[in-house]
C-alpha cells in the first residue's frame, strides 16, 4: 500500500532573487526599485486576490499546504498586506526569506515535508501569482501522484489563456490552450534523495532528464498573458498569434468551450469577469486601489 503524501503548493510572490524573470538582483538597486514599485506590486496583489487565491480556495480537495515565498527586504507595506491575506488561508506560510537563490530559500519546506526522519516522499507544485488552477488540480495531482517514483514530474497542458485583445483596449479575451510541460502546476514527486523545488529547473526540459507524465483531461489552469507580466520575451509575437486565432471565424466555439471551461473547472469566475481583470489591473497604481484585505 502506498502512503499518502502531502501535497505542496508553491508560490513565488515578488522574490528578489535570480529567477527565471528578467529581473536579477544588483548592486545599484535599480533591480529592487523596479521589484517593488508601488503600481507593480498594487497590480500584482491585484490578480493573485482575484484569481490566483479564489482558485486555491475553490478546490475541491483542500488537503495541501501553500509556502508562498518572498524576500526580507520587501517594504514592510507589502509584507502585511500579503501577510494579512494568507492568514486566513488554512495551511499557508509565507516566507520572507534571506536568500535570493530559490533552491536555498525552498529548502527547508522541501526538507520539512519528507518527514522527521527524511524518510518520506512528498508532491511539490508550482504556481505563479497570476495564474489560476482549476478547481479539481489537487484532486487528480493526488490521484495521479501516489505511485509514482521521486524525480517524476507531472506536466497539466490543458487549460484556458486570459490575453489583451488588442493594443488600444484593456479589455481581455479568452481561448483554450493545449501547453505541453507548462510552469503552471508543474509538479515533481520529491524525496530526501531528489529534493528539487518545481521552480528549480527549465519547466520545457524536464523530459529529457527524469520521468515525465501528462494529464490533459481537464482544464487545469488559466495563465494570465499581460502588460505587466515580468517575463516579457517575444510577449508581441505570442499576442498577434494569439489574437489573430482567437478572433478568426473560429470565435464562436472559442467563446463556447471556454464558457463550458469555466463552469466545469472554474466556478469563482465568469467569462466577463475574467475578460475585465485585465482593464482592472491597468487601472490600480497603488494598494489604495484595492479592495481592504477582510
């Protein structure tokens, strides 16, 4: 028989560290000037209240624990109010942390959820903070993790793209999307033997170095492409293909399937809703433009 192993989520909230963004940390201090701009951060508090954390709170498995991971010299304004909104969050840590390499700031969360003794094995996936998942991810990750080996990694390449719908609006359209070893809920069966965070290597290569498994039968995430996303190589490229497809003679079956997508796996948000997030988030400049944490 199989033990049941915990379930991991992690979050990389604004960290200041080398990642896979384009920021890297610097001696000037322009690297931590841009991290935590006042519109930067109001913008990325603004998504991951309003999509991010409604998808975790909709599971429909609710057994897993949350580290999301920031960094010891974020303002002390952010702290409380990223600490505030987790605290009512069951299971959640945040972590301010001292290091700016994500391996050593993971590793004692790794480390603590294989045990006492480092005996166990545990799954670990990775999300970013404005991204969603759908509501059944925990469940089939559970299902689909249990008997497989440390070092394999589970890949969930169907799932929904919220995008800008033109250059001269705010407003957002949104397609299916079949993404083969996406980030988003990239999970890694892990041990004292193999104790990689899922942010620690290149997400598109993990095939070619430990075992890999699919599963594309649900709707798994809604990845969020957007004026202020911090990985911003060929964004121009990705946005014409993406509109061009999205608004050919196929857009009535996108608007159909996608309206079906969000029922079956994503019940805290509408087609509407989720089209306005976007023209919202150009609008906040400041945490007073959000709502108080409750």
């Amino acid at each position: 028989m199989f033990e049941q192993r915990p379930i991991v989520g992690h979050i990389r909230f604004s960290f200041y560290g080398v990642t896979d963004t384009r920021e890297r940390p610097d001696d000037t201090g322009e690297a931590l000037a841009r991290l935590y701009d006042e519109t930067r951060m109001a913008r990325r508090f603004h998504l991951f209240e309003n999509l991010t954390l409604p998808s975790l709170r909709a599971q429909t498995d609710k057994d897993f624990r949350l580290v999301v991971m920031s960094s010891d010299v974020m303002p002390e304004r952010f702290k409380t109010r990223l600490s505030a909104l987790m605290a009512g969050f069951p299971g959640a840590v945040v972590d301010y942390s001292l290091y700016q390499r994500s391996d050593k700031a993971f590793r004692p969360h790794m480390q603590a959820s294989f045990g006492p003794n480092q005996t166990g094995t545990a799954v670990h996936f990775r999300l970013d903070d404005d991204d969603a998942l759908g509501r059944t991810f925990i469940a089939d990750l559970r299902r689909i993790s249990q008997t497989l080996p440390p070092s394999t990694h589970i890949t969930f390449p169907r799932g929904l793209i919220l995008f800008p719908a033109s250059l001269d609006s705010p407003e957002g359209a949104v397609m299916e999307e079949l993404r083969y070893l996406t980030a988003i809920g990239l999970s890694v069966v892990g041990s004292a033997a193999f104790p990689k965070n899922p942010f620690q290597m290149m997400h598109g290569n993990v095939w070619g170095r430990w075992p890999t498994v699919s599963w594309p039968r649900c709707h798994a995430f809604i990845r969020t492409q957007h004026f202020t996303n911090d990985t911003l190589a060929r964004q121009d490229k990705i946005l014409t293909a993406l509109r061009a497809e999205r608004f050919s003679r196929r857009a009535g079956r996108y608007i159909a399937s996608v309206d079906a997508a969000l029922t079956e796996s994503f019940p805290f948000i509408d087609q509407t809703r989720l089209a306005a997030l976007l023209g919202e988030n150009l609008a906040v400049t400041s945490l007073a433009d959000l709502q108080p944490v409750a």
